[in-house]
C-alpha cells in the first residue's frame, strides 16, 4: 500500500494508536490491581501454557502470516474498527470503575497468615505481596479482613484504588484485657459465678456485656477467642504467682491453664478514650468483686507500636482491687 492510499485512510493511525493506548491502559490496571500480568504476559508473549498457540503459529507458511497481517491491516483502515474500538475503550473504563483492590504485604520472615476477606481466603506467605480484586460498584465498599490470632480488622475499598495493608501491623488496635488474680480464678473455678462489664461512655447509655458461667480465663474486650494471650504478660504474672507463699501446686497448676488462654467478651467493642468500664463478679454465696471500682481507659493514637501486647490494655480484678495498668 502507497503513502498516498495510506493517506487516503486516516482512521488506520487513529485505529492503531488507539489499540496501543487501550491495551497499556489494560495491562496497567491489572499491574496494579491483580497478580495476573504473569499469565497475560504469557498469553501475550505465547509462553508457558500458551505455548502450543505459538507452536501451531510456527507451523504456519510465511504466505499465511502475510495474509493475516494483510488482512488485519486492513481492518485498521476502517471506521468500523474505530467504532469497536471506542466500544471497548467505554466497556472497559465502565468495568474497571466497578472495581477496586486490595494490596495485602507482609515483611515477616517466617509466618504465613490465611485472610478471611468477605467470603475468600487468601494465603499470604512471609515477605510476600498479594492483591485481592474488590467488586466495589461505583461506591466505597467496606470489608472485615480476618487473620487467625488477630483482632478483626474493618476497611474501605474505593473504586479504581488500591488499599494497601501490612499483616499483621494494620490489624493491631486498642483492646482491653480483663486479667483476673488467682484467687479470683479459684474462686471461678470452684463456685458458679457471673462476670459483667458496664460501659459508661460520654452522650450514650450504658452497656452491658456479661458472661453467666465465668471459669476464671482473662477476657478479652474487641477480638475473638483466637487471639492469643501476649507471651510477656503471661510469663510476668507466672513469675509473680510462683513468688507467692502457700500455694498448693494444684491450685497454681489450675490457675495457670485458665491464665493461659483468653475468651471473649465481647468482640466488636472498639475502646475510645474516657471509656469508663466498670467490672463486677457476682459469686453464687453472695459476694461481689470491683463493685465499686471504675477504671478509665486512655487511648493513645500518636504512640508508634510495633506489637499486639503494645495495644492492650489490662484491668487487674481482685478482692483487692488494683488500678489499670497500661502495658
């Protein structure tokens, strides 16, 4: 074809162009929102899988390759394929504004964490990054992320963003830990009792969350029954319990078991500052612990922690009764 026909045919450079910006344009939102250019790569470059399409390709005569390149040159040089093109181009923006993502990263060098995010589970190897495709429709979306031994976590999903989220550091939030003495635990263990919490918090009435059957465990207030008691704040109040005098060995060996896993409370509180809670534990012969007793939980916002146990907050319950200590 002369540079005059060609002249004559302006859509075949429009046409051309415009293919090229729309497949950028296509493999760029899968680069940042998937983990799937490897493979179009592949489709693109007729490797791996797709390496028999490159092969019957191969078995093709020269005059077969001209004639399909003749023939699609062609196709460039019609308004019909302008028009195609422009369909594609508004189908595909108005698909990916349907979308957003999630970028999950983990610097770790051992842990592998399993996410629960909405009803799919992504597998997140130590030092690895993996994005998750959010169907958002033209509105923020927002998701519960769950990683086992971990607080829930809550985000939003915006269309044509991705979010990024480090595992496990953005997951970490204030909690409340509500840590009984041993002989509270005896006394749970030994006689039915009833724990409740009362929430006091500014403009709101109050609340209450309570546990008929306590059996002495640490409670959680914001996670689940999977989050792990903190390894230091266990092994110090081991070390404080085995200081003390007359102590039969059974009843340390009792206490510790239930120290050493804690349940929940209550998984969806999330501490604000000023919260003022107030615990009391009701004995079936009548006695009460911390009735009196009102503990203010502080939330710092501004201090930079880099661990779970940085984040509790623990009220101590006794006969006698101590003051909340931060950890």
């Amino acid at each position: 074809m002369t540079k005059q026909e060609l002249s004559k045919k302006p859509p075949w450079f429009l046409n051309f162009f415009g293919f090229i910006f729309w497949g950028v344009f296509c493999l760029t939102w899968f680069a940042h929102h998937t983990d799937w250019l490897p493979i179009i790569g592949n489709l693109l470059g007729m490797g791996g899988i797709f390496a028999w399409i490159g092969f019957l390709f191969g078995m093709i005569t020269d005059a077969r390759k001209k004639q399909l390149q003749e023939g699609l040159d062609d196709l460039l040089n019609g308004w019909s394929s302008f028009k195609v093109l422009v369909a594609l181009a508004l189908a595909t923006s108005l698909l990916a504004s349907f979308y957003g993502s999630i970028q999950f990263e983990s610097k770790e060098v051992a842990n592998t964490h399993y996410l629960e995010l909405a009803d799919e589970e992504v597998r997140l190897k130590a030092g690895e990054e993996v994005r998750a495709l959010v169907r958002t429709g033209w509105h923020t979306r927002a998701l519960s992320l769950k990683v086992p031994g971990l607080p829930k976590g809550s985000f939003r999903v915006k269309p044509f963003r991705r979010t990024e989220i480090k595992v496990p550091e953005d997951l970490y939030r204030p909690l409340v830990l509500i840590w009984p003495d041993h002989l509270t635990t005896q006394y749970a263990i030994n006689f039915k009792s009833k724990l409740e919490v009362i929430l006091e918090r500014e403009g709101q009435k109050s609340t209450v969350f309570q546990i008929d059957n306590y059996q002495g465990n640490p409670l959680w207030l914001g996670c689940g029954d999977d989050v792990p008691v903190p390894r230091d704040m266990l092994d110090l109040r081991k070390l404080k319990l085995s200081l003390k005098p007359n102590i039969q060995t059974a009843d340390m060996e009792n206490t510790l078991i239930r120290w050493s896993r804690a349940k929940s409370l209550v998984d969806d509180y999330r501490p604000q500052n000023n919260d003022r809670l107030k615990v009391v534990v009701h004995l079936n012969t009548g006695g009460t612990f911390n009735k009196d007793e009102v503990h203010v939980i502080r939330v710092d916002n501004q201090r930079e922690r880099t661990q779970l146990e940085e984040y509790v907050e623990v009220i101590e319950i006794s006969k006698k009764v101590q003051r909340v200590a931060p950890l």
